[in-house]
C-alpha cells in the first residue's frame, strides 16, 4: 500500500499534464505564430524539448519533494536498508508499481514526442525516465525505517516500463494497454468495517488508492492490432484482470483493535481473482476534436465498466453483469 497510492496519484497529474500536448502528436512540428516573429521549425522543435525538459524537472522533482514532505517525513529514517515485501497484500502492490511505471513512461514519451523526438527516442527516453522516478522512490523507502528499498518493486518498475518501450519499438503502438479500475467495497461486518477504515481511510478517493479488496489491474489487448484484416470494431479490446479480495492485513488478517486487543479473523478467506472482460480503447475512437481526443487518452489508462467473468483461487466462478 504505502507509497504506491501516491505514486498512482502523481502518475494521473502527468498524464492530465500530457493530454493537452497529445492532441498536437499528428503533427509535432506545428508552428506557433507570435504578434513578432514566425519561428522557424529547428526553433520550435528546440522550445518544445526546452519546455518538456523543464516540466519533467519540475513535475518530477517537485512530485518527489511533495512525497517525501507529505509521506516519508512523518516517520523516522534510517540508514540504507532493503526490505522484502514480496509477500504482502498477495502481489496487488506489486501489480500496482507496474501500473505506475507503465504510464508513467507512455506520459513521458507522449510529451516527448510532442517535443518533436522520434518515436524511438520518444520511447527510450519515456521508458527510462518512468523506471528512474521509482527507483528514486524505492532509494526514498530505504532510508525509511519504517520500510526498505524492495528489489521485487524494482523488479516490476522495470517490467511496467519495459512493457511500454518494448510495445513502442516493435510494433510502433500500444498493442497492450496496462489498465486500472476500482469499486468502492462495503463491509457489513462492524469490526471489519472499522479495520477498513483503519487501514483503507474513509472517504472514496483513500478507498480507490489504499483498498487492495477494491482495485483490479488489466491487460487490455486491442483486437484490431493483432488482426488488421479483420473487420473487427477498432476500438474493440479483450482484457485480463488480476485482483485479490478478504485482506485485512499485509500477510494475514490478524490486528490489534482500538483497545490493544488482538483480532484474528481466519474466517476470512483470502483469495486471488482473475478476470476475462471486453474493453474499449478509446484512443482507437476517432474525431477531429482535440478535447475528446484529451479525454479519450485519459479515459484510455482506465478499464471501461463492462459485463465480466470472474474466477478465484478457491475455485469459485461468477459473472458480473457491469463490473468496475
């Protein structure tokens, strides 16, 4: 849980920063004109890659400076350390990391490309880029005692990045989004609903970042993509979904309540969900105005609501009519 819910929430600020720049990716060389003077093409291409240097100066320093006031600088440090949490929450932080690293990366190619890079530039440059910011984040946890620089987190900020750039270089799209979406849970029983609070916060927004129980991660795969004869929806995806529900705790669902009394809940049963979904990539939906296409590259990182088959590890089997 810890610092990946703000590392979620800083990749959605960088992507509401890229959606205005997208919608210029058709032709990145367009000129401004000012009341003075008409820039030349090298001049503007040279801005651009000025601009979009200061803005990952400043986005991603000022994102970093934001987490350490706001997160690490409530608990105390220590000197550098690694810690193992391979294990905690049955792999949803893990996944999450990946998320995050994904579009950060695809953020920053888009603005590179923006810029006027080439592709493949605009890819590595993006890639690198998103796996760095975390990185920085896990060197952040290794000074805190309260947690510990995590090689499986390294190992999934890579893979989330590499999942991108690879897509970037080979195919030259993104064949296969890595997508997000969430429901809000209830809890009918009080003392669970009490430790939800306690560990998932009150409101929807702490729900949708801190709630494990609630959160599903996606690969969307564009159909049309991988069959181009076909005569296939464009905008038609298939998704796979991994979830995990009945976490009240990192290892196990055991607690101490508000008295310092010990809870152990082994009646709850903990379990991994996979999904099978039908999607929608929106960026495949086309028009000619910039501000559906800003919102379709923002709606694009998230998993469209619709029917589902869900199938957990205890063997149970159920079909969602409209899941989130």
């Amino acid at each position: 849980m810890k610092k990946c819910s703000l590392i979620i929430l800083f990749c959605a600020g960088l992507h509401e920063l890229t959606f205005s720049q997208d919608t210029l990716l058709a032709n990145p060389l367009v000129i401004r004109h000012s009341n003075m003077h008409r820039m030349s093409d090298s001049l503007a291409r040279k801005n651009r890659v000025y601009l979009i240097t200061a803005i990952n100066i400043v986005g991603y320093g000022g994102s970093l400076l934001a987490l350490n006031q706001a997160w690490y600088a409530n608990y105390p440090r220590s000197s550098f350390h690694f810690f193992n949490d391979n294990g905690e929450w049955m792999q949803m932080d893990k996944v999450g990391h990946g998320w995050a690293a994904y579009n950060a990366g695809k953020s920053s190619a888009a603005m590179w490309r923006w810029a006027g890079l080439s592709q493949k530039k605009a890819a590595l440059i993006g890639g690198l880029s998103g796996a760095a910011y975390l990185t920085v984040v896990e060197i952040l946890d290794g000074f805190s005692s309260q947690w510990g620089f995590s090689w499986g987190d390294m190992m999934v900020n890579v893979l989330g990045s590499g999942l991108f750039t690879s897509q970037e270089l080979g195919w030259k799209e993104q064949r296969i989004q890595y997508k997000f979406s969430f429901h809000r849970n209830t809890y009918d029983d009080p003392l669970l609903d009490g430790r939800a609070d306690q560990l998932f916060g009150k409101s929807w927004y702490e729900r949708m970042l801190k709630d494990y129980n609630a959160q599903t991660y996606w690969f969307s795969a564009n159909l049309k993509s991988f069959f181009k004869e076909s005569r296939l929806p464009a905008w038609l995806n298939v998704a796979v979904g991994y979830g995990a529900d009945g976490m009240f705790g990192g290892y196990e669902n055991k607690w101490m309540d508000g008295s310092g009394n010990e809870v152990t809940r082994y009646d709850i049963h903990r379990k991994r969900q996979f999904y099978l979904a039908p999607d929608i990539d929106f960026t495949k939906i086309k028009t000619n105005k910039k501000w559906l296409k800003t919102a379709f590259y923002f709606l694009n990182t998230f998993k469209c609501p619709a029917p589902a088959l869900m199938m957990d590890s205890k063997g149970k089997v159920k079909a969602y009519a409209l899941y989130f």
